[in-house]
C-alpha cells in the first residue's frame, strides 16, 4: 500500500487530465498533459515541454493504444532524445470506470492504472527518484534472477543504464537482440511478442523502443539470463536461423 508520494526530479507527460489526476496521486513532481492530440498545433504547450525538458527532463507516460504512440512519436521529434525517458504501460484490457464503453482498442489507459504499475513505469523507465532530504535513490533494475528487481547506482547523470562497452555491464545493442532471436530472424516476432508480454509492455513497442529500455532495466550480463530462462521454459530457447 502507498501512503506517501514518490518525489520524482523528471517532469511527466500524459495525454489528459484524467491520467494527470491518477498520477499526481502516486508521484509528486510536475505533470503536464498534452489534451491528447491538441498539442500537434499548440505550438506554446510544446515549447513549455522543450523548456522544462532542458530544465529538468522529462518522462513521456502515455497509454498504450496507437493514440498513445502517435503522441509519444510527435513529443520525440520535438525534444533531444537525450532529455527523455520513456515509461510504457502493460496492455491491460477493460474500460475505466467513468466510461460508457471502453476506448477504440478495448486497452486501459494511465488513468485506469493501480498506483504500482504507474510507479513500476517510472522505475522501468529510469526516473530519477528523490530522498526526502532530496538526495537521489538508487535506480531500480531487473536483477541477475530471472523476473526480480534489484538496486543499482546509475552512473550517468541522466539516470540511463551503464555505457560501458565491455564487461558485465556493457550496454545491449542491436546484435545482441539478433543474436537473442529478437529481431531480423525467423520467429523474431513470436519471441519479441513472448518478450513484451513477461515484461508487461505494450504489444506496439518498436524494437528500437525495447532497446532503450532494455538498457534501463538490464545488465547485459542479467538479460542474456533472462531470456535463457524466458525461452527455456517453453523449449524454445534457441532462435530459428533465417529462412
């Protein structure tokens, strides 16, 4: 049970006031919306984002359904990438409760999600978690057991996961998801699908998305375990070649 807000350094995003309202009450730091697709011409609203992403960065929190991405996408191509992190919810279908019916897709949106998933999203993501004294926290991290969270010290000043380029704690990159049978191979999709669903992603994550945040959640060394004993468990833990 959460008793008290979660300071936060990053600034959030979310498409509506519904989903503002649901986060503010889980996490206390800024949270601007983005009233859906209105901020594609509200030319002062995304200045206010590239401000405030200078200022302090920024965590993009949308649901999870095409609308979501599309948002997602627009707020991208506006501000530098390295002043964004990406939270993602799980595609979890139902309709909230102030709904007739639910949304185009049948998925609920931030606002329908428990306060742990919206703080698991953040933590994925890599937000920057502040003491009360104001100090920063450890990040939080998928660990070297197969589905637990572990602790670990960011060594970057943004809160991304280590760039070293060898060692346990090397970054994962694009070969590594080829060789892990993740893309560009056949049966690429049905694993990546596998992949997304353990980790409680959205189904329309791009591979370049999952990269990203594979890199938050992950040591090279703990996600080279994970999907050995993802896959394993169901006789599957070698790719097919390319057909």
């Amino acid at each position: 049970m959460i008793r008290e807000k979660q300071k936060i350094k990053e600034i959030i995003i979310v498409e509506g006031k519904y989903d503002k309202n649901t986060v503010s009450q889980v996490v206390d730091t800024l949270v601007i919306e983005t009233s859906g697709f209105r901020l594609f011409s509200d030319r002062v609203k995304m200045d206010l984002i590239k401000e405030l992403a200078r200022a302090r960065g920024i965590i993009i929190l949308t649901d999870s359904d095409s609308a979501g991405f599309l948002i997602r996408n627009h707020i991208k191509g506006c501000v530098a990438p390295e002043l964004i992190k990406h939270a993602y919810i799980p595609d979890i279908y139902g309709k909230e409760k102030r709904k007739a019916v639910p949304s185009r897709e049948g998925k609920l949106g931030v606002e329908g999600m428990p306060p742990e998933v919206i703080l698991n999203a953040l933590r994925r993501a890599g937000a920057t978690f502040l003491s009360p004294d104001g100090s920063r926290e450890s990040k939080v991290t998928y660990g070297e057991n197969s589905g637990t969270i572990s602790s670990r010290q960011s060594k970057s000043g943004c809160g991304s996961a280590d760039t070293s380029l060898s060692g346990p704690d090397r970054q994962i990159s694009v070969t590594d998801l080829y060789s892990a049978g993740l893309t560009g191979r056949a049966g690429s999709s049905e694993r990546r699908k596998k992949l997304l669903q353990a980790l409680n992603f959205p189904e329309k994550m791009t591979s370049g998305a999952l990269l990203d945040v594979l890199n938050v959640i992950f040591t090279k060394e703990s996600f080279d375990k994970y999907i050995s004993d993802l896959f394993s468990d169901s006789g599957d833990a070698d790719p097919k070649e390319d057909e």
